[in-house]
C-alpha cells in the first residue's frame, strides 16, 4: 500500500504529543506529519487510531528470545520466531543479544544477524548483534554458564570481530586482562562498547570511558557497588560500576521496567539522574515471551543455563537470583509510566529514540519524523499493542480495523 494515513488519536513525538493529529506514510518512510485533520485524498487508506496513540516502533537493544526460541538456537527459524513475538508486543527493531557460549555458537549467530539485516524476519527488524559474553567477570556472570567464561584474548576474539558488520554493541567487564585491548579493537571496527557483568570499581571503569566504553548493561543487575565492593575493599569505601554509570555523563544506561528486576524507587533514581536521553528501556528478555510458567534453558539448546518462569520473570532454579525478562517493550512501556508517573513523551522516548541513538541508526528509526523509516506502533488508550508496522508493512494487527477506501475526507480545523 503506497499511502497510510493515520487519524483520530494522539501523535506522540520525541518532546510533544498532538492531540487528533495526523500522520501519512508513503511506502516505507513517514510522508507528513500534521498538527490537524487534513483532507484525505478519495481511495487513500486510513488507520482511526480510535483515540489511541501513534507511536515509533521500538527499539530493544538487549534481548535474547521469545516464544520459545532463543537467538542462541541459532537457526534461520528461531530467529524468525524471536522477531514476530517481539513485533506483537510493539518491538520494530532489536538486538538479537548473544549469551556466554561456546566459540561456533556466538559465530554461527553472528552470521544469522548478518543474513537478517538483509533478509525480512516478518517482524522486528534485525539491526545487528549485541554481542555479550564470554567477557564477563566470573562473580558477577548472572544466569549465564560458568565454563565458557574468559578474559578477551585477541587469538580468541580476532573470528568475532572478523564479523564487525555484523555487531553493533559488544559488552566486556572492563576489569578483566585484555579489556582495553578489546575495547580498542571493536571501536576501530565501528562497534560500539558497553560495560556489563562487571564488578569493576570506579576508578576501573573511569579508565574505560578513556578507552570508549560509552553504555552500561541493565542498571543495578549484575554489577558492582559499594555494598559488594564492601567485603574485598579497605577503608576508606570505593564505587564500583553501579556509582560510575551515574556519575559519569558519557555514559548512557538501560533498565528492565519489568515490574519484577527494580523496584519503583530505582527506576525513579536512574530517571532523575540519567534522564530520558541517556536511559533506555529493554526487556532482556528470554525464550519464556508468551509462554506458560514452568523451566526454560537460557541461551543454547546445548549448553545453556536452565531456568524458570513464574510470577512474571525469569529465575534461577533455586529460587535465589533473577534471570533475565519474560515480557515485552509494551509491558516495559506501561510498567515504567506506571510506577514512575513519568511523562508519557519521555516513556516513549527511552523506548524508542533513546535506544536508536545509542545504537547508532537514530537518523533512520526511532522517532515520528517526515523522511525517517514508517515504523509505526499504534497503542490504545490503556497503551496496548493495536497495530504494528516495520517499513510501512504491518506486521502485527490487533483491534484497529483499516479501511481502504475513503468516501470522504475529515474537514479541516
């Protein structure tokens, strides 16, 4: 279809929401934009929005599965799968994350992101990679397997990188042997770094924004502080990674609003201090998306660690630790609003423009602008998932019926 519009409900731009605006969509790229109804030409289609929202697509930067498939299963078909869950549940672009794994499984899905950034998943759009793990530090590695674990060598690491075109973030604990190194490397590659997994100490992770890291993985999970620093420290008390990523300004940040990973008061103290520009939401979320309580592996079907969903998220078997998401950026979205009260521009935002200017394709996707990608999210009321396009082709569809022909064009304000 070569022209959309979209009426009858609430548009809601980076810093502005319009109330009974109007968008058009020409193929796969956002036409106009309006601040009132305008006049529609006969045989054009329209979406009534049903006093609604219109919102960009969203944007995960960290996650791992979803309807039973985990991008670890590294195959063509777990990869699809993973892709159309999360486009019901409002995701339009993602990271397929990586877990800690033996060396063939991370490349052979490096080389399905490769095929997938070409290639129509018939649902959220593969940007590329997210590699994370094996470069973890062992106290702090979470839900993913012990074995595979290791400080990054460049004999090691040299096949991954060989796959730069494929990776748009890697994660390392920056306080491991071989950190900068690694680091170096991915950025004269074009890829972007992230700190995560990591009990550095501050002054560890100061050094590692001199060497490029720029991004921290899901604030307060599975890093250092002062509390953990605490046991292995002298007087006088030292941060760690927890302290660092709120200090420093060059680092932006991400949190898991599932309800379950942060309390209220967390979310509140990342927003307060990061802001809606430099935190970002993600699901991190695992094989269980959609899928009745009970166990799960986490990462390879060969390898990975076995976990359990119950009361709305990922657990270790012996009930003590988190791990990893069960839900969607949708539920992400009204979680975080929820509990938070903040503005619903600024919500959006963190799931939407954020995550792309961190990810680096900010001047394609993750905003309601004239010229940008038409990936569209259309919400209800209550900020529930209606209708999903990706490229101007929807994906998903919900509730919110299309009409294809126009008898007649609303009147103008």
């Amino acid at each position: 279809m070569e022209t959309l519009h979209f009426i009858g409900g609430t548009i809601v731009l980076p810093h502005e929401t319009i109330a009974q605006g109007q968008v058009t969509i020409s193929r796969d790229r956002i036409a106009a934009i309006h601040h009132h109804p305008v006049r529609i030409r006969s045989g054009e289609a329209i979406v009534n929005l049903q006093g609604g929202y219109l919102v960009p697509g969203y944007v995960d930067l960290h996650v791992h599965g979803g309807a039973g498939a985990d991008f670890m299963d590294g195959t063509p078909e777990a990869f699809r799968t993973v892709c159309q869950a999360h486009a019901r549940h409002g995701t339009t672009s993602l990271l397929p994350t990586t877990t800690v794994a033996r060396p063939e499984q991370i490349l052979a899905v490096l080389d399905l992101c490769r095929r997938f950034q070409e290639e129509d998943t018939g649902g959220s759009r593969v940007l590329g990679a997210h590699f994370y793990g094996p470069y973890f530090g062992p106290e702090a590695r979470g839900c993913h397997p012990a074995d595979p674990l290791c400080a990054p060598q460049p004999e090691e690491y040299r096949p991954y990188l060989d796959r730069s075109a494929s990776i748009v973030t890697a994660t390392v604990a920056p306080e491991l042997p071989g950190a900068e190194e690694f680091v170096r490397a991915c950025r004269d590659r074009g890829i972007r770094c992230n700190a995560g997994h990591s009990h550095a100490t501050f002054a560890q992770v100061e050094a590692a924004v001199q060497w490029g890291i720029r991004h921290v993985d899901h604030l307060f999970c599975a890093m250092s502080d002062r509390a953990r620093l605490r046991q292995t420290q002298a007087y006088p008390m030292r941060g760690g990674l927890l302290e660092a990523t709120l200090y420093f300004d060059e680092l932006t940040t991400e949190v898991i609003a599932d309800g379950k990973h942060l309390s209220r008061e967390l979310l509140l103290l990342a927003h307060k201090i990061k802001g809606s520009d430099k935190l970002a939401l993600v699901t991190d979320c695992n094989r269980a998306l959609d899928m009745p309580d009970g166990e799960y592996l986490f990462g390879p079907l060969e390898g990975g660690e076995r976990i359990r969903r119950q009361d709305g998220v990922g657990v270790m078997l012996d009930g003590k630790a988190l791990a990893s998401g069960v839900t969607g950026m949708d539920h992400a979205v009204r979680t975080f609003q929820q509990l938070t009260g903040a503005a619903l521009v600024d919500v959006v935002r963190m799931a939407t423009l954020t995550p792309a200017r961190i990810a680096g394709v900010d001047q394609e996707l993750g905003s309601l602008s004239v010229g940008k990608r038409a990936d569209l999210v259309c919400l209800s009321a209550q900020l529930e998932v209606q209708q999903v396009y990706v490229d101007g082709t929807r994906v998903y569809d919900g509730a919110i019926s299309e009409g294809t022909q126009v008898a007649s064009s609303p009147s103008p304000r």
